[in-house]
C-alpha cells in the first residue's frame, strides 16, 4: 500500500496521541517517584510537584520499611502471589490440556459452564459462607484459592495448547510417556509463551489483590501490602497507624513529610510488577498474538 500523505498524517497524529496518552499514564508515577526522593524541605516548597528530585534522600524509603506492618505486608504480598501463581498455573494447565481432546466425554458441557463462569458469578455473600463453611476465614488460603483457574486465562492457553503438533504428542506415547508426563514434558515446554501470559496476567491480580483480603484476613498481621497500603493512606492519624511509635523518632529528625512516605509505599507496592514486566513483555506480545489467533 502506497504511503500516501492523508496516510502520513493519520500515522503522525496517532504516534503523537499515543505519546501524549503513555506520557499522561506515566507521570502520576513518575511523580510519585520524584516525591518519594525528596528532601522533607523541598516537599513543603514544591507542593509535592516538582520534575526532578531536590534534595535527594532516600530516608522515606527507610522510615517505610521500618514499619511492621509494611515489613509484614511485602511478606504476605509474596507469599500470597507465589503460592497462588504456582496453583493457578498447574492448574489452568491441566485443565486446558483436558479440554483441547476432542473426544473427552462431556466436552461441550464442561466448555459451557466455564463459558457462563465468564459472565456470572455467586456473589461476595455466598463466597463469604463458603469460606466459612470451609475453615478458611483469616487464613491465606481465602485469597489464594480464589479463581485458581480463570476461565478466561483457560482458554488462552487452550489455544496454545491446540497449536501444538499431535504427532508429537503421540510419538510420546509411543515411548510411553503418561498423559501427565506429556503435558509437563512436552506441551508446557513448547507452550512456553502461553505459560508466560497467563502468568503476568495471574501474578498480576493476586499482588494487587486488597479487596477479598480485607473481608477475609482479619489479622493484621496476614494482610498483603496492597491492604496496609491502603489503611495508611485513608487513615486520619499517623501514630494509630504506626501501632503507638513515635513518628518523629522513627522517621529521624523529624524531616520526613508524611505525603513522602505514602509516595514511597506506592513505589514499593508498584516496583515488582514494573520489574516483572520486562521480562515477560517479549513472551506476552507473542502469546497475546498467538492466543488470538487460530489457524
């Protein structure tokens, strides 16, 4: 196709929205980071909106991970994403290796109601007696189980898993691998782009999961850092939050302005998925492509 000037224009004007549009996402970040590094006294001057840090310090890092409760939450955070990551993998590829054989007795019935799963849902309240019910209130497992296997995550990798060739598969068990062996041996290993989709999209949710851990987890001590994140942020008094410290003594000097550490905590809650990302990002393009996409 000839690269015609009304088609330069249009190409011009989406690259310079798509340049404004990442920009306007980017800086509330980039904000925040600024006003996490720095100086207590630049903070008060600048309103908390200057481009470049003044006064560098990393002091608010510190006085943020020298509260328990912080400390204790980036514990849980990970706990709770790399149980529930592992699960949520074994799992949604099980049962997508299960659903792609087309001679699996009740196929279309198991297809249709994780189809509806997609759409309906039983609500919190039930949830919440089932939880009950089941011994797992204030407890991790509230959080990790829930939605081990998204159905939508499913069928991605159902369509990964399609793609790979069944000669190879049966050449398998010709050589007598199991069914079990197969799919950790041979499907998952090829299938390594889906693998890498389905686990951004799963580390994702549980690291930034609050909600269902704020109604589950009544012990402070098992709350995920998104959760205290979120109670120091709308609590209305420092020192209760801190759990009695002195704030003064604890940040040093009295310097650190308390917008600062909030900026801090949201770097620090923010700064795993950021670095998670990239590695992932060239097996993510690929599976979004390849997931949507079947020949």
């Amino acid at each position: 196709m000839r690269n015609t000037p009304r088609r330069s224009i249009g190409q011009v004007f989406l690259v310079v929205f798509l340049v404004v549009f990442s920009l306007a996402m980017a800086y509330p970040i980039y904000n925040q980071l600024v006003l996490s590094l720095t100086g207590p006294r630049y903070i008060a001057a600048a309103d908390g909106t200057t481009l470049v840090p003044r006064g560098f310090t990393l002091a608010t890092y510190r006085a943020a991970l020298a509260i328990p409760k912080v400390y204790l939450g980036i514990i849980n955070s990970v706990l709770i994403t790399a149980v529930g990551l592992v699960i949520n993998v074994v799992l949604t590829s099980m049962g997508a290796y299960v659903l792609i054989k087309r001679d699996l007795p009740g196929r279309s019935v198991f297809m249709t109601f994780i189809v509806i799963t997609m759409f309906f849902e039983g609500g919190l309240i039930p949830d919440y007696f089932l939880m009950r019910n089941l011994g797992l209130l204030d407890t991790y497992w509230s959080v990790i189980l829930y939605k081990a296997v998204n159905p939508y995550y499913l069928i991605i990798l159902m369509r990964f898993f399609a793609a790979v060739p069944r000669s190879l598969i049966e050449a398998a068990r010709i050589d007598g691998y199991s069914e079990v062996r197969i799919l950790f041996r041979i499907v998952i290993p090829v299938s390594v782009a889906g693998i890498a989709t389905i686990s951004l999209f799963y580390g994702v949710f549980h690291w930034n999961e609050y909600f269902r851990a704020m109604v589950y987890l009544t012990s402070e001590a098992k709350w995920p850092l998104q959760v205290v994140l979120r109670e120091l942020i709308v609590s209305l008094e420092k020192a209760a939050f801190i759990g009695g410290m002195n704030y003064q003594r604890m940040a040093g000097a009295a310097e650190i302005a308390f917008k600062a550490i909030k900026a801090s905590l949201i770097i620090i809650a923010i700064a795993p998925i950021m670095v998670f990302y990239p590695f992932v990002l060239r097996y993510f393009v690929k599976g979004r492509l390849q997931g949507s996409v079947k020949e």
